[in-house]
C-alpha cells in the first residue's frame, strides 16, 4: 500500500541472460536505483526484476515483471506520481521505434515518470509536452537499441545456422553440451569431437535389463547393489532416474537441433543421425522399448519373481484376480500359493477357496511348453495381416505431419518479418501443439508397427525360449540373475498366454491361448484336455464356436463352457 506522504519509487532490472547476474550488472543497477531514491525522498520497491528475458521483441513487456508493473498501473495499484527507475531506455524495450514510443507513452500517460539513471533524465507526460526535443533524445536512443538488438539477433542467428548446418553436412559437433554418457572435446572454436565415457556401459546394462523385463525399480536396486555410479547424483539410483535415461533417443546418435522464434522452441529440421555415437544398437533399444510398452504390471515381484503367471490368473467362480499368498511348510519351506482375492476378502465369491501351488502349476505348464509352438505359428499368420493395415495407416499420417510441418514453416517466416506478432506466435503455438500431437499419434503407429515387427520374428522361438530361462534359473545361483530370467520368462508367457482359469472344484487349471482359440486344461499337475479351434479352421460362418465360446469365466457363463467342449468332443472327438 502506497503511503498518501511519500512517493513511490520502482526500481526496474532487466538483464536478458541469466549469466549476467553473476556479473556486476544487478549489483550496479540497485545501487543507482537506492541512490536515487534516498536523493529524492521517495520510497523503494526492489521487486521488479525480469532475469533472462529479452526486450528484443517486446516479451518483457507481455511476461514477467515488467507486464505486471503495467497492469497495476492500469488498475490503479501504482498510483499516479510514481516513478519507474531503469537504468537505460534500452532496459524498457528494444523493439522497433514506433513499438517501444508507444510502450513508453503509456507509461508517461499513466501519470508515472520514467527516470534513466545512467545520464539522470526525467520523461513525465508534463516534461515531454513541454518539450518536445527530449523526445526526439527518446526516439534516438530506441532507435539505437533495437538496430544493436536487431545487428546482434542476426549474427547470432546466421552464426547458429551455421553451425547446425555444419552439423549435418560433417557430423563435428557444434557445443559441448552433451548427455552424461558421452565427453566432448573441442577441436577449434564451435567444433567438437565426441566420445562415449566411463557411464556408456551403464546405459548399456540398463537396455538390456530392460530388454530382458526388468522394470526401473529392478534395475535401479540392481545398480544400486552394485554400487554403480550414476550420471550426476550423489544419492544412487532411483526407478526415475531409469525412466528418464530409457525414454531419450540420443542413445541412438541423434540429435535434433532447435531454434527460438519469439520464445517457443522450434525444432529446426530433421534430427542429425550419427551426431553422437550411440551407447546401444537401434535393434537394443527397440527391444527395450518393446518391453516396457508391454510391462503392465509394476513394481519388484519379490526377490526371485515367484509368480510367473501375474496379471493372467483369474477365478473361474467369480473372474476375480488370483493373488499370490505366501506360507512356510515344515517340509518344502517358503511356498506361493495362488488365491482368489474376492474369497480371501469375503467379497462375493463362495467357491473360490482353493489354494494353487504356483510351483506345482508352473511345472505343470512348463512341461507342457512344447504345446505352444502351435500357436506361435498361428499368431504370426494373424500378426501378418495386422501389418499391412498398419502399414497404410502410417502412410497416411506421414502426409499429414509434412503439410503440418510446412504450415508451421510459413508461420516462422511470418513471425520473424512482421512488426505485430502476437497473433501470429499465438497461431505458432496452436501449430506446434498440432504437430507434436500428430507426431506422437505417429509415433505410437511406429511403436505398433516395430511391436509387430518383434511378433513376427519371436513367434516362432517363445516356446523354446522359455525352457531355455528354465534351464538357466535352475542351475543359477545369483538371485538377481535368477529375477532377471524369471522376470524375461513371464514377459513371454504374457506374449502367448490370454488367462489363466482357476477352477477351485474341479481343481483345475485352463490356460487359454490366442483371444482362447486355444485351451489347455491341467488337473492335478497333468494335461487332461486341449481344446484347439485353430486346427479346425473355425470361420465367422453362422453355427461355428468362436472365442466368445471360452471368454465367459464367471458363474453365469460357466454353462457356455461347458457347452462348448461338449460340442467339440462330440465333433471331433
């Protein structure tokens, strides 16, 4: 609140680089503003600062201190008498003339007197008019200001194209700023060579633990046990930390140059392949990626991974989820049982009371792998077509994106030539939203496509794989390494398997392949019945079994089950 005896003063800083506050410019500035207003009897108010911003194109005057200041003169909070102390023009704005005198004339309108600390000019709305040569003084030393403003702006702008350019035609690197896991070294002024560090081999690991299913709190507890350093932090890893580093596409090289139009970040062509070496192979890291868009479930599944079969298990009684319950026997030690969670909690379920030995299943299937194999032959057929739809609809967004890209072109070109721009940065922003959308609907079409890609090379060798993992974790004895197998196992499990139907009165167990095109029932640890659609050629014509045969786990659709085996045991039985 402004006091009715004593005048307020306002001191403005703006410096338009962050670095320049560690320099003598603030401590100049306050001590000119403090002076003055000692000199003159008017009260200080420090809090108008606008740190790393430009007055180039007018943003201090839209954003930050300086708009704030403006419009609590147009409210009426700065009462009328005030002053704005700066220490030059140029700290006000550096636009082109006709838009730094109207900034200016507004202020002076409002009844504030702007004071130029550096030569001791007053501007009042009384003195101007009055005078009309210090305006002329006025008009010179803006007109000076954006010519400097605009001179520097050009030369710095030519001088980064060039380096961008000089980046793509022979790949020498154009700052040393670069991710944790490479150095730069400078080779002449703006050149830099770049080379992988001590860190390239951690990044390495983390892409293939995750390649191999370990999520990021795995494999940060697995660094962390090892004590291996991270990129910057003190404190060890954390699952973030690993989030981050898997989600950067300079591992691969690349690097996509960018440049500034008015404060929006605007990439500037194409990403540079091979501006980096990469730290991992492109067929890593999109194994990785792979991976993780196929990890559901999160979080460590105990030391060892002890339920292979999470997120697949379900109550044939109530289609509740099984939970895994653990229990210390006399004779086997540790055992993990597989429960219904609806009848463990009392919650609508009756029948669901029986506890599944989840080694006793899990020997029960793993022995049975080679039952598989089929229908890894059966989903690459499926996945094949999948794959040419996809195809068609990738195209069709890269059309899009491109005419995308060329409006937001235009609009760059108009924004950097025009005098008002505050709707055409206001249409840049809306272009840049609409690419980065369309960007990552492509992105996502890749990602399904690659996804599709993977299935059709991996459908042929799950089965295999798996007794692999089996055989290896039974013989190890590092228990992350045994995680690390066991959790890679469930990841193919899940790639095969639909759901897993405990029946606790029949104790029995179904496993259900291919949207249950294919179910193999397991009863007391042996196979008792395959029930396989595929063999059969099922079609969609009127009469024939489909999936909706076997979707039904609970009570009401126990029936059509049933129904169902019985009307293939009777044709092909």
């Amino acid at each position: 609140m402004q006091s009715e005896q004593q005048a307020y003063a306002y001191s403005y800083i703006r410096m338009s680089t962050s670095e320049q506050i560690k320099g003598d410019s603030l401590r100049r500035q306050l001590e000119m503003s403090r002076e003055y207003a000692k000199r003159h009897g008017l009260q200080l108010d420090e809090s108008l600062r606008d740190i790393g911003v430009s007055a180039f194109k007018g943003k201090n005057s839209r954003e930050g201190a300086l708009s704030n200041f403006l419009r609590m003169v147009e409210d009426g909070r700065v009462k009328r008498g005030s002053y704005l102390l700066i220490e030059s023009l140029d700290r006000l704005s550096r636009q082109q003339v006709l838009d730094a005198l109207s900034l200016f004339m507004d202020i002076l309108r409002s009844g504030i007197t702007i004071v130029t600390m550096s030569d001791g000019e007053r501007y009042s709305s009384e003195s101007v008019g009055n005078d009309w040569t210090r305006l002329i003084v006025s008009l010179s030393v803006m007109a000076r200001a954006h010519e400097e403003s605009a001179r520097k702006s050009e030369r710095l702008g030519q001088a980064n194209a060039n380096k961008r350019k000089r980046a793509r035609e022979t790949g020498v690197g154009m700052t040393a700023l670069t991710p944790g896991w490479i150095d730069a070294h400078k080779i002449t002024k703006g050149q830099y060579e770049f080379t992988l560090n001590e860190h390239a081999e951690t990044i390495q690991k983390i892409f293939e633990l995750t390649a191999q299913g370990l999520g990021a709190t795995a494999i940060a507890k697995y660094l962390n046990a090892r004590e291996v350093p991270t990129l910057k932090s003190k404190r060890g890893w954390y699952q973030s930390i690993v989030k981050r580093l898997l989600n950067r596409d300079d591992v691969l090289g690349t690097f996509q140059p960018h440049r500034k139009v008015n404060g929006i970040r605007i990439p500037e062509g194409e990403p540079i392949e091979g501006y980096f070496p990469p730290v991992v192979s492109k067929d890593l890291y999109d194994r990785a990626q792979r991976m993780r868009r196929r990890q559901q479930v999160t979080g460590r599944k105990g030391a060892t991974f002890p339920n292979l079969f999470s997120g697949l298990a379900v109550c044939k009684h109530c289609g509740g989820p099984m939970a895994c319950k653990s229990q210390t026997l006399k004779r086997d030690g540790l055992v993990h049982y597989l429960l219904c969670d609806n009848h463990n909690r009392g919650y609508r379920c009756h029948e669901g009371r029986k506890h599944f030995r989840i080694d006793h299943l899990e020997n029960a299937i793993l022995d049975n792998v080679n039952l598989f194999e089929h229908a890894d032959v059966f989903q690459r057929q499926q996945v094949d077509k999948q794959a040419k739809e996809l195809a068609e609809r990738i195209s069709a967004k890269e059309t899009e994106l491109r005419a995308i890209k060329q409006r937001e072109t235009n609009l760059v070109s108009a924004v950097e030539n025009a005098t008002d721009v505050d709707l055409l940065v206001e249409q840049l922003r809306k272009r840049k939203q609409e690419r980065q959308e369309c960007e990552n609907e492509l992105r996502s079409l890749n990602q399904h496509r690659d996804d599709l890609t993977a299935e059709q090379s991996d459908a042929l060798g799950r089965a295999s794989r798996m007794k692999t993992l089996r055989e290896q974790w039974r013989v190890t004895e590092d228990m992350d390494e045994r995680y690390r197998l066991r959790a890679e196992a469930h990841m193919a499990i899940r790639d095969i398997v639909d759901l897993i139907i405990c029946n606790s009165r029949a104790n029995a167990v179904r496993v259900a392949l291919l949207e249950n095109m294919i179910v193999h029932e397991f009863q007391d640890g042996e196979l008792v019945l395959t029930l396989d659609l595929t063999k059969h050629h099922v079609n969609d014509q009127k009469g024939s079994l489909t999936a909706q045969h076997f979707a039904g786990v609970g009570p009401d659709q126990a029936a059509r089950l049933r129904a169902a085996e019985a009307h293939i045991s009777r044709k092909y039985g």
